[in-house]
C-alpha cells in the first residue's frame, strides 16, 4: 500500500513557456523549484503522479548530519538550516524540528566507527558526542537493555514525509509558479543542440533550461537523451504501528530496529540496510559499477523478485514522444512491501521495546531508492546537452538533505555562487577509467 500521503490541487492551466521546467515531483524538484522561484523564474514543476507520491513519501524522515559521507556532509549541514528556514518563510508545515537522533550499540567495531567519524565531523563544526554505557543505556531505558555505547547528533531531526514535498509545491504556488500532477514528460527538444523544450503528455512546454529530479526513472529517462547514467534501486520496507500513549522518543536507532515519530499517534518502524534487489535489464547493464557496493554490502543485500520490472522504471526500450510512456502507464511506483522484512521488523521491536509487543500495526509500505555506485547524488549540467541538469541518484539520501539540494542545483542554474562545492557531484566521477570511491557505504 502506498505510504500516508497529503494530496495537493493542481495549476489549472500548462504553460506555453517557462524559463526553468523541473522534471519530478519529489523532495529534490520540489525544493529546486522553490529556490528557483525565490530567485524570479518562472518554473513549471511535472509530475507524472503526484508529488510526493514515490521515495519521497516512504523513507524515515530523517534530517541528518551524523554519519553522512564526507562528501555530502556540507548539504547536509546546510539542509538544516533551510528546513528551518523554510517553515518561517512560507508558514507551511513540513513537520521539521531538531530532536536530535541516538543511535546505540553493543558492537565495539560499530562504536569505533562513530567515534572516528565524530572526530572528523567536529573538525568541520558538526555537534555530534559519543555515549558512554551509562549515558546511552539511560537514554535508552525504553529498552530495557544494556548498552555499551552509543552518539547523539544534537542538531539533526525529522521532517514528515507526507507533509513535506505538498508543502512545498504549495509554497512555490503560491509564489507565482506552477505545479502539474499527472502530467509525464516524455522528453525533451533541442535547437542547435542546446534545450529548446519539454515535450510532456499535454503538449510542448518551451525552455531554455531543464531539471530532471526523477529518481528512480532518471537513467531510463537520460538513455533517451543518449546518455550513460548508472542507477540502480533497491526496495525497502517500512510500517507503522500505534503508539500513541507510549513514551518513546522521536527517533532512535540501533542495529536491529529504527524508529520515527510521526504526527499521527504512530511511529514507524525500519532496519537499516536490509533492501531487496529486483532484477531489472537495466540492473543487468550497470552490475559491473555496482560490484565494488555490492561486495561491501551483500550482507545487507538479498535478490528480490519481478517488482523492478513490474514497475517499467529500469527498462531499456526506446519510446517515442509522440505516445505513451512507460511513465504514463506506471504513474506511481508502489511496490509490495517484503512479507518477511515486515515480520521480522515485528518480531525484532517486541524483542528490543517491550511496550511495541501488543501495539497494531497500522500500514506497511515499500519504495525504491534510487541509487549510484558511490551512494552520491549527481548534482549538474550535462556538458553535451547545454541547458539540461541533473539531480537524481540520492541512495536514499535525498529527503534529508533536500533543501541543500534544491538550493545547489538553483545555485547552478541561476549563476550564483554554489551553497557547496558541487565537484563531489559530478557525472564524469562513473565515466571509464575512473575509480569508483565506495565509502558512503
């Protein structure tokens, strides 16, 4: 089933023109948009669903800095503040508030890990402090267990999946730019080589200047265009169950079990890493760039079924911009959440939070993460396409550091100076001959 989602009205009307259109609805169109908006462009923001409707709805909600790879951790920095910044500028609600998040553990490797890591975040200004048995056993007590340690990140937090991206689009709305669900973007046109147009379901949209944040469709998507883009997804499973009347925290994590307060008398319930492969042709064409990943990460990794090929989002085929896509005939990717994740996740939060053993389960919900083989998002414009730029490829990073994101790629497009260095970024890091670096995992 889908994951708890705000649904949001439609601008009445597609534009003939506009300077910037922004291919999918997701955190990271919706904030570009936004930011572009800020900045006096006319955006036209297409979605093939509805925004908010894939990833971006069905991840934890966790806005963090602690344990980002080095090369994210800037915008995950700068993510922050502007989830902050941005409910005091629009009055929207995204559900954003710094809670801070506590990880445990009983594994000395896992705790050394942390360690290591906190030494270089603080190097950099990033609050983060390890617990020792007593601190994280206490902070902890809902456990019931005894811990050896553990590190709270005291500046980072949650935001609402089902609240964020609609608030979003609703504020660049209301800002004077335009927002269109269920309307796919089949492609784009070219004059002299450089963008000219969209060419969505509903006719041609003119610009000068697209963004595609189309997660897990990207690479189908830049195959049209003549461009070699690696991505794989993978699925992974949430619930939710009832909690409300319970006294635990706003988000926790630990080797067996995470867990997220919702805004509905619920919280959900997930373990790290634990995703499912589903064959696809083009998993298939891209395996040789993901070996160096999967071998880091089999133990975390399992071959999963016919969903990825159910969902048409990994196909190889070419289509035409004069019929319907492959994106018009899935509008939404929904895929089944795995029965025995669900069960195990069940039986791992009676074992470790006592007061979850009787609680219901309210919903259970699986999304695909799209991924690269270094676990970093491409951020840029393609050289050969002038005027195209890409934001895809977040491994399952994209809601937290969304904001940063969106602000990096308006940054790049409006000219100004670039909240981050977007060199980390780069396609050209997964052409031949370059060395794939593998530590976000």
């Amino acid at each position: 089933m889908p994951a708890p989602l705000r649904f949001i009205e439609s601008s009445p009307t597609l534009p003939a023109e506009a300077d910037v259109v922004v291919i999918g609805g997701g955190i990271i169109g919706a904030f570009t948009s936004y930011y572009l908006t800020k900045r006096g462009f006319k955006v036209a923001l297409v979605e093939k669903g509805v925004v908010g409707g894939e990833q971006s709805s069905r991840n934890w909600g966790w806005c963090r800095q602690q344990n980002r790879d080095e090369r994210e951790l800037p915008l995950a920095t700068k993510a922050l503040d502007l989830w902050e910044a941005f409910g005091q500028e629009t009055g929207e609600d995204t559900g954003f508030r710094r809670c801070g998040l506590f990880y445990v553990s009983n594994d000395e490797e896992e705790l050394d890990t942390w360690a290591r890591w906190g030494d270089y975040a603080r190097s950099v200004g990033v609050q983060t402090r390890m617990l020792n048995s007593e601190d994280a056993t206490r902070h902890a007590g809902f456990t019931g267990e005894q811990w050896k340690g553990g590190v709270h990140s005291q500046n980072d937090g949650i935001a609402n999946p089902g609240l964020a991206v609609p608030a979003v689009a609703k504020a660049l709305m209301k800002l004077g730019s335009t927002v269109h669900q269920a309307c796919a973007a089949r492609g784009i046109e070219t004059t002299g080589g450089a963008v000219s147009g969209v060419v969505t379901e509903r006719g041609v949209i003119r610009t000068k200047l697209v963004i595609h944040a189309g997660g897990a469709w990207a690479s189908s998507f830049l195959r049209q265009l003549g461009i070699a883009f690696p991505q794989a997804t993978v699925r992974q499973s949430i619930l939710a169950v009832g909690t409300s009347g319970l006294n635990l925290p706003d988000a926790f994590y630990s080797k067996s079990l995470s867990i997220t307060r919702r805004d509905d008398g619920c919280h959900t319930l997930a373990i790290s890493g634990r995703a499912k492969v589903d064959p696809t042709l083009q998993f298939l064409r891209y395996q040789h760039k993901f070996l160096p990943m999967f071998s880091k990460r089999w133990r975390a990794l399992s071959l999963g079924g016919l969903h990825g090929v159910r969902g048409r989002h990994e196909g190889l085929s070419r289509w035409a911009l004069d019929g319907p896509t492959p994106m018009e005939a899935v509008r939404i990717l929904d895929p089944i959440a795995d029965p025995l994740t669900v069960r195990l996740t069940l039986k791992r939060a009676a074992e470790q939070i006592p007061a979850l053993a009787t609680v219901p389960m309210v919903a259970a919900w699986a999304g695909f993460v799209d991924s690269t083989p270094d676990g970093v998002p491409v951020i840029g414009e393609i050289p050969n396409i002038p005027g195209f730029v890409l934001a895809a490829g977040f491994s399952g990073h994209g809601f937290g550091i969304g904001p940063g994101a969106g602000h990096l790629v308006a940054d790049i497009v409006s000219g100004q100076t670039p909240i981050v260095d977007p060199k980390p970024y780069r396609l050209a890091r997964f052409m031949p001959g370059e060395k794939i670096d593998v530590s976000a995992f």
